[in-house]
C-alpha cells in the first residue's frame, strides 16, 4: 500500500443558526492513497459536498483538519480543482478560453505561449471536445460543458481532482459515456480522485473504495466499501457479474436499511431534483 | 484552431442573415407593419380632431399639420442661416485678401458669425450635452457600482445615500449646480460655458443612480460557482474583478445605463430651460417666452424631435448592448 496522499483527520463542521451552531459533520476520518478513486454516498442533506468543499478549502472546518502530501488544507487552490455540478464555466468564455483561464493561472509562469496552447489543446482533446473548442457553453450541450469542466480541472495537474455530482445534472446515457471517459482518464493520468454521487451504480463501477456516510446532524463515516474489481472495467460485462451485483447490493443496503431517511413527502420531493440539491446544509 | 473561422463575425452576420431571409414571411411582415402604421394613423387623426377643439391665447393647438409646417420652416431657416454665415466668411476673407493685397504687413482677423442658433444647432448642443453628462455619470457610476457590489457591508453602508438621492428631481439639484459651478469655474477663457457645465452637472446627478444600483445588485449577485472557480484558482482581486465580475454584471450593467440614459435625456430638457444652455429645453423655453403665433407649433415640433432621439438613443444603447454582452437574451423592450 503507497503512503498516505490525503488525510482527513477527526474533521467536524458547524454552521450558525439563529438557533445555534448547527452541527452538520462530526469526526470524519479518511485516508486517500495516491491515484485512487474514492467517492462519497450517502442521502442528499448529510453533508457529502460540506466534506468536499472542506478539501477543497471553500469551507473551514471547525475541529479536525485536512492534509495534502504532508501539508495542512486552509484556502482553496488550484491543487485541489473542483468540477461543480453545474459545469460553472464562465458563459461569456469559450470552453478554450475557460480552459484558458485556469492554465494561464497555474502554468502562466512555467511555460511558454506555444506550451501553454498545447497543453489546452491537449487537455480539451482528453475529453474528447476537440472539434468544439471555441464554441460557447451556452452553445453546447449539458454534457459537453461538464466535459469541459472537467478538463478545465485536469488542466491544473490537480494532486486530487474534487468532482461534486459531476454528472447529476446530466441524462442516463451522456452520464454513462462520461462516466466511461471519466475512467479512461483516471487510468491514463493516475489522478487522485473524490467523487460525490448519489448514483450507486456510478459510485460501484468507478471507485476503488466507496466511503458511505451516515445522516446527518452530525454526519460521518459510517462505512467503507473496498471495491475490488479489476480494472479496465466494462460496465456491459460487470451487468451480469455476481461479484460486481454483490458490491452493489452492500451499498443498497447501507443506504435503505442501515441508513434509511424517512422524509415526508413533500421535502423528498424535492430532494430526490439533483438539480436543485445546491444549497445542502447552509 | 480551425473552429476559429466559423466564429468569424463578418461569416456569422452573413450566415444570420440568410436564416433571416430564408424566415421571410410575406404575410407576417405585412401584418407587422400594418399595425403600427395603423396604430400612428389613428392617432394623428385624433390628435388633429383634439387639437382643433383646444383654444388658447396664441390660438388653436398645434396639430400635426401645425408640426409639418414648422417644421419646414425650422429647417429653412436653418438652410437660410448657413447659407448667411457662408456669405459672413466670404465677405471677411474678400475684405482681408483686399486689405492684405493694398498692405502686406496688415495681418487679417477673422470675426466669429454673431446669428443665433438654429433648431438644428440647438438638437446638436442637446445631444453633445447629455452624451458629455451620461459618460461623467457612468465614469463615476461604474467603478462606484463594482466597489459597492463587491462588499456587502460597503453596499449596506451607501444603500440609504443612493436611495434618498435616487427620487431628487433636477430642478432641485439646479440652483445648487448653478452656485457652484459659477464659484468654481472661473477662468477667463473659459472652454466650456457655465450653461453648458451647469446642465451637465445636473445631467449627471440625476441619470447616476440606475447605473450605480444596477451595477452594485449585477456584482453582488455573481453565480456563487463562479466565486468559488476564482478561488480555486486563487485569482488575484483584480484579475477577479476583471475576468470573473465585470462580465458577470454587464448585463445587469447595461440595463441600468439604458435607464440613465433615458432619464439624462429627460432632465436634460429641465436643466437646459433654466441652466439656459443652447439647446432644445432653452428652444421651448424661448419659444413659449417669445409667444409668436407660431410658437405652439415650433414648441410640438421640439416635443416630437425630444420623443424621437430619446427614443434613437435607447435603440443604441440596446444595440451596444447586444455587441458587447455575453447574455444575448437580455430584454428587449
């Protein structure tokens, strides 16, 4: 087992209330190795993406802390890139020029103009957005600005790449095609990866571990699932795989008896809307 | 970057406009010329009908045939004085080249044309007046507006200033504006007369505002990913401001510069009639003082030319809008 990339140690979050603090994450320990893919489960509202943007230094944590190859998280930089749900490319940008953007910002002083213009290039390629490079976000698909979105990240050499519901928003299919490239990249680049899904077949077909979390107030680590599929993995082949169904029926069951969320009926409708699961424990 | 050239604007103006032509409907742009035109005969027809009915002590109300004469006339007596002031300048230089002929050490001075200025002058002083206030408005309104956005405390701090200022008519600010403009604009070649300074000043009070809260609400309401991406990115605050905020609220921006617009052109006439500025507020006014039997009608026409370049100005800023704004959907009232 290689060393310890990513460390969060005893993390716990508060937020303020009028009625007091409110506590959303209490003890939350995890250990990231180098190049693996983990993502995080559990019910919408226990504070998936509050652990998140925690790595990302978006939000400070109130006891505990995060550690980066041996240094403490405290601000957001560009070594922990995030791909937002909602693609959050800059719309009056080309998806080249957001790219761009984020290049210029990380690699302005390393690299030479023409490097730079490689690397972009390469980046976008990546993700297969080769032939629409300088068109808009608002010229193209919910699934093509999520692929530029994520080649916006990749394009920062990120040591841990933060992907919150990268592909709630999208529909089966486009979800099932990034999720195929989503692989093929992790398996190219080596990248270290933390996902945030809802999805459980998502979660079991591209993690190596899945960490699934209990509900929250005060939300933590109830479980970790070691996926040991070996990779490349076929999502047609893995169908039919016992092995595979075995792995899934584990997180089911954590997720629907273990933790199961009753809600009246009014608030879960509109929990299950990913696209509206945007505010989680403010 | 071969995409690049179907991104090439002159490609994309042509490409826009054969979709438009290939979207011809005969039918449909009849109809949709019909109806204003119906909706402006109707209306001249009454107010032909209305006016006639009206009496007062310079006789009837102007009607639209009134307007159609005076306007002629406007314009010839604006024809008549260029074509004096041609002949001003001809006699001066005929008279200098004879003088310079009999004395070669006489050097010629050329005396300004002393005529009035005409209707049309009068539109253009209007215009070079409210263009020189609504861009000291804007020069001031926008930086002011991003600072404000930026921080909530700065924004709740100015809020109730802008707010008691916002509703102050011109004709308040005037003598004010007057005062002052006249303590400390002293020079004694002065660039710029203190009539035009004064409206320009009152202009620029009055149309700040719209710009300054349009643009103060089009920063702080900045998608909150987009904050977070420029933190990930660890932009520096101007880089910030640069790339991430300015273009988010260009379009909420433009919309209050559109108001301001509009609203510098309306006091504009105000502050022109009492600042006495040289322009279409000093022509109503001295038409209404000169109280001709034709002056009700020159005042209609200037009512009409007011109505039409106001509404010109709002159709360029709209069209600047859309040159300059991501957010092609931006109202388009």
């Amino acid at each position: 087992m290689t060393q310890t990339h990513l460390e969060l140690s005893g993390v716990g979050i508060d937020f303020p209330t009028p009625k007091g603090p409110f506590t959303a994450l209490s003890n939350v320990n995890l250990k990231v190795r180098d190049g693996e893919f983990v993502s995080l489960i559990g019910h919408s509202g226990c504070g998936k993406s509050t652990v998140l943007n925690i790595v990302a230094g978006l939000h400070q944590a109130t006891r505990g802390g995060v550690l980066l190859n041996g240094k403490e998280v405290d601000e957001p930089g560009p070594e922990r890139a995030v791909v937002f749900q909602n693609h959050s490319l800059l719309p009056w940008l080309t998806a080249w020029e957001n790219v761009e953007l984020a290049v210029k910002r990380v690699f302005g002083k390393t690299k030479s103009r023409a490097e730079l213009k490689d690397w972009i290039a390469h980046n976008l390629e990546l993700v297969h957005m080769g032939h629409a490079m300088h068109k808009r976000p608002g010229e193209i698909s919910g699934g093509m600005k999520q692929r530029v979105g994520i080649a916006r990240a990749l394009a920062m050499q990120p040591s841990v790449l933060l992907l919150d519901e990268p592909f709630g928003a999208l529909d089966a299919l486009t979800r099932a095609h990034l999720q195929d490239s989503l692989m093929d990249i992790q398996s190219q680049l080596g990248t270290t990866v933390i996902m945030i899904t809802h999805d459980v077949d998502e979660a079991v077909l591209l993690s190596d571990r899945i960490v699934m979390m209990t509900n929250g107030p005060s939300a933590t680590v109830g479980q970790i699932l070691e996926v040991d599929l070996e990779r490349p993995r076929n999502r047609l082949a893995l169908a039919d795989d016992v092995h595979y169904n075995h792995l899934r029926s584990a997180v089911l069951t954590f997720l629907y008896e273990k933790q199961r969320k009753i809600e009246p009926i009014s608030s879960r409708a509109t929990a299950t809307t990913p696209a509206k699961k945007k505010t989680e424990v403010a | 970057m071969t995409a690049q050239t179907s991104t090439h604007p002159w490609r994309k103006l042509k490409l826009n406009l054969s979709h438009r032509l290939a979207d011809f409907n005969p039918v449909q742009w009849l109809t949709s010329l019909l109806l204003p035109v119906t909706g402006i005969v109707v209306f001249l027809m009454l107010w032909h009908v209305g006016a006639g009915q009206i009496n007062t002590s310079l006789g009837t109300f102007p009607g639209p045939v009134d307007v159609v004469e005076q306007s002629q006339s406007l314009w010839q007596g604006h024809v008549a004085e260029r074509e004096k002031e041609t002949a001003f300048y001809q006699r001066q230089e005929e008279r200098n080249a004879a003088r310079m002929a009999d004395d070669p050490s006489y050097s010629p001075t050329i005396h300004s044309y002393p005529g009035k200025a005409t209707f049309i002058d009068q539109i253009f002083t209007s215009l070079v007046t409210v263009l020189a206030g609504f861009l000291v408005s804007s020069v001031i309104a926008i930086p002011c507006g991003i600072i404000i956005g930026l921080s909530r405390s700065t924004y709740q701090a100015v809020n109730p200033i802008i707010q008691i200022f916002k509703p102050v008519s011109p004709l308040a600010w005037l003598p004010l504006v007057t005062m002052v403009v006249s303590a400390v604009y002293v020079s004694d070649d002065p660039m710029f007369d203190k009539s035009f300074i004064t409206s320009l000043f009152t202009v620029t009070l009055c149309s700040l505002w719209p710009t300054l809260i349009n643009t103060a609400v089009g920063v702080a309401n900045i998608d909150r990913d987009l904050l977070n991406v420029s933190k990930v990115l660890r932009l520096p605050t101007f880089t910030h401001i640069r790339k991430i905020v300015i273009p988010s609220a260009i379009p909420m921006m433009f919309t209050g510069l559109r108001v301001s617009l509009g609203i510098a052109w309306m006091v504009l006439i105000a502050a022109e009639m009492l600042a006495q500025n040289p322009g279409l507020g000093k022509f109503v006014w001295d038409e209404f003082q000169n109280g001709s039997s034709d002056s009700l009608g020159r005042i209609m026409v200037a009512v009409l030319a007011i109505g039409l370049i106001g509404y010109a100005l709002d159709r360029i800023m709209l069209m600047l809008q859309q040159a300059v704004s991501w957010d092609k959907t931006s109202e388009q009232r």
